[in-house]
C-alpha cells in the first residue's frame, strides 16, 4: 500500500470515530405507552414500516418493544395484553454524543437492531438502527470522497505540470436544435468540469447559468443548433457559441428585458421569457454578441479571475465560496 | 431549515428514489418561468414550481438548487425523475397551491430571497 493510500484510510477511519451518534440519528421517534394495546403496537408497526419502538411513560424511557416481542405475543394469542407486559425493560440506551464506534460495536456485542438515544440528562431524544449507521457512514464516505476528488483534480495540478506558454482545456459541445429534452447536457458537463478543476462553486454556478441559457438558445432559436466551445485557461473561461442562423435581426431588442420571439410551447415550459440574455450578460464579466440575417449568430462569453491563483484564486470574492 | 422539516411542513410525498432528508437549505424560491430562476434563485435554496419537465431539474441543477417541490399534487414524469435521480436532486409533490406552499414554509422560518434586481452575478 502506498503511503498515500496508507494516509487516506487512516483519514477514513478518524471520519467515521468522529462521526457521532446525534449526527444520523433519527429525531422524531415514534412511542408508545406501556398502556398501548398490542393489536395497536401491531397496526403501527405496519403503517410506519418499523420493527420496533421504545416505551415512554411521559418522557422517562421504561423498556423497548420489537417485531420479536409480537410474533410470540401472536404465537400464544396474547394480542389483547398491553406492552408494558410483552416489553423488555432492560434497556441498552446510548448517548447521543457517543462515536457511532460504540453504537456498532454494541449492536455486534448485544445482537440489537436498535438502540433508544438519550440525552446526558436520560430523556429520549432520538432512536438508531443499522440503517441509520449505514445512511450515515455513506454519506460521510461520500462527502469525504467528494473533498479528495476535487482536491485530486485542481487546476494548479493540471496547469501546473503541463508547462507552456500558455495552457488551455478546450471543451466542444454540439447542440441540437429543438432538442428541448436533452437541454442542459453540455451546460451540465461544463459545469463539472469546472467543479473538477477546482473552480469554487460560486464560478461553477455563473459559468453554468450562463452555458446553459446559451445552450437553450441554441435548441429554441437555431434552424440547424450550434456548437459551445469553452476553453478554460489558468486565469479565464471563455465560452463562444456559434449557430449558422437564422440570426438575430435587432440585436438591441434582442436585449431588453422581456422580449422573446419564442414559440408558445416553449414559454409552456417556462422558457422564452425574454430573459436569456440579459442572465448571461449579467453571468458573464464580458459578453459580445454578434448577428445577422441569414448567417448566423456569435456569442463570446468571458468569465476572468487574477493570475497566478487560477480558479481556485481570490479575486473575486464571490468565486471563493 | 433541514429537507425532512420541509416535508413535514408541507405534507409532501418523496418522489424520486434516494432523498437525504438532513440536507439543510437556506432559502426558497417559487416560480414557473426558469429564466427567472436562473436570474434570481441563491444557491443552496428550494424551488417551489407547477412545472415538471426535465428542464426544471436542470435549470436547478445549473442554479445550485438543492430540492424541488412541485405544487398542486403534480407529479413529475419519468424522465424528469430519472435525471433528478442521476444528479442526486430530491424531488417533493405537496397537494398545496404554490400560494399556500410558500406561506407554510415561511411561516415556519424558510426566508425568501429578499427585495430582488436584476443583479450584477459577477459583483454581488
């Protein structure tokens, strides 16, 4: 194993002791008395989908009560006897600020599916499962590889050790026109590639929204769709959108806020307001935009941020976080 | 205000298939016009909208959207779902109006998104 491995699943291993029992939880437990009828404890099981519940008497826990508990409350017809008689009353409790750790080494310790959290005062403030373990743990492994995989990606690694005079990825997205149900798909891959490279979500958000009203303009507005090519560089994105017509005949009117030429259907969808532009122009910290009749249109979108910290850099305070 | 308190709120139903219901967002958005949400709508906030074509999810996605609630007991087609799905986007259906929906949730502390302009993205 290499030490870089070595060192990841030490980081793995710290994350799930970290993680502590009141982060996955759940808070709203469902109860009952120990005066809840079994046939009652039976009818709750199944409409909340659960194999057991704790047992309260006001908000002092006094035993737990399991699918388990059922069967042979079944088996010898006992079904009109209440809870507090079928429940066991020694319960295992584990506190809310206890590492998960000491929750699963208790369930492989004591066979339970379930342990009844409490708080350092006693009252019950939430219940966990193995479920809720496993929903947990994933989700943390998730974040902590999404951390470690843009950490993987940044720009400075890849601008960095490719030397030139001047570096630059370049990204080619054929759009095609009308084609209202794939919509968005270069503007979504544009925006990850960002998000790998390092950019923070502030610029992955701006470079997104103005790709995909461009890339919307393309579906709705073009005879024959376009091309989007964005070429991302250390200190820049630049995207340009060409289409070879019908053009735009008043560019200034094009402009203003709310004028739309586009077809009934596509407003149902809740596009064509007449707003494109002006989002991308807004996006965007340069925008041209040139058409005509009959040829086509041109747009060239730039998105700047200050040599030599790159996207992930510190110009702008708003592409920071 | 976590996803689990929004269902809750507004008597939703999970529609697409994997939902982390502790995802927290900080505040909400109502609109059927996506040109709108995509000037107006903040990251990590919730859309509420009557739409429910594909589009819808990508205009969130696009916009840093966190959940989408549909109004008016809509349900969503397959291949909205489907992409919901593949980006990791909750998906709500609440039988409330879109009017009602935004008065519970703000009732119950999900700010909107304050007096909105026409802003300048790139200097806000």
């Amino acid at each position: 194993m290499s030490a870089r491995s070595t060192l990841e699943v030490t980081r793995l291993q710290e994350l799930i002791y970290d993680l502590k029992i009141k982060e996955i939880m759940q808070c709203d437990v469902i109860t009952v008395t120990p005066q809840t009828p079994m046939q009652e404890f039976k009818e709750l099981l199944r409409l909340k989908r659960i194999s057991g519940t704790p047992v309260v008497e006001g908000d002092r826990l006094v035993g737990i009560i399991s699918l388990e508990d059922l069967i042979k409350a079944l088996e010898r017809g006992e079904m009109n006897a209440q809870v507090g008689d079928k429940m066991t009353r020694t319960v295992k409790t584990l506190y809310a600020d206890e590492s998960v750790v000491q929750a699963v080494n208790q369930m492989a310790r004591l066979g339970f599916g379930r342990f009844p959290i409490v708080n350092r005062s006693g009252q019950l403030v939430g219940i966990l499962t193995r479920g809720d373990i496993i929903r947990g743990l994933l989700r943390r492994l998730q974040l902590n590889y999404q951390e470690v995989e843009s950490q993987h990606y940044r720009t400075s690694h890849l601008f960095e050790e490719i030397v030139s005079d001047q570096t630059s990825l370049v990204l080619r997205y054929r759009v095609q026109a009308g084609d209202f149900s794939r919509g968005g798909t270069a503007s979504s891959h544009i925006k990850r590639a960002i998000e790998r490279l390092g950019g923070k979500p502030p610029l992955a958000r701006r470079v997104a929204v103005a790709a995909y009203e461009s890339e919307m303009n393309l579906i709705i507005h073009t005879d024959q769709g376009g091309e989007m090519v964005v070429e991302i560089q250390p200190d820049q994105v630049h995207i340009v959108v060409t289409d070879t017509g019908p053009g735009i005949p008043d560019i200034e009117q094009a402009m203003r806020p709310g004028f739309s030429t586009a077809p009934e259907w596509i407003r149902e969808m809740g596009f064509g307001a007449g707003m494109g532009l002006i989002n991308i122009k807004n996006c965007a910290d340069e925008m041209k935009l040139e058409s005509a009749v009959g040829a086509g249109t041109h747009l060239e979108i730039w998105f700047r941020f200050s040599p030599p910290t790159s996207l992930t850099g510190e110009k702008k305070e708003e592409d920071l976080l | 205000m976590d996803l689990r308190t929004v269902l809750n709120t507004l008597d939703a139903e999970i529609v697409s298939r994997q939902a982390d219901l502790q995802q927290e967002i900080t505040s909400g958005g109502a609109a059927d016009l996506m040109s709108d949400v995509l000037a107006f709508a903040r990251p990590d906030s919730l859309l509420l909208t009557g739409l429910v074509n594909p589009q819808v999810v990508r205009t969130a996605e696009m916009a840093g959207i966190r959940a989408i609630v549909f109004v008016r007991g809509k349900r969503p087609p397959a291949e909205t779902i489907h992409l919901a799905e593949e980006i990791g986007l909750p998906l709500f259906s609440t039988r409330y109006t879109m009017y009602e929906a935004c008065g519970r949730l703000y009732a119950a502390g999900l700010p909107g998104h304050g007096l909105c302009h026409l802003y300048d993205q790139t200097t806000a």
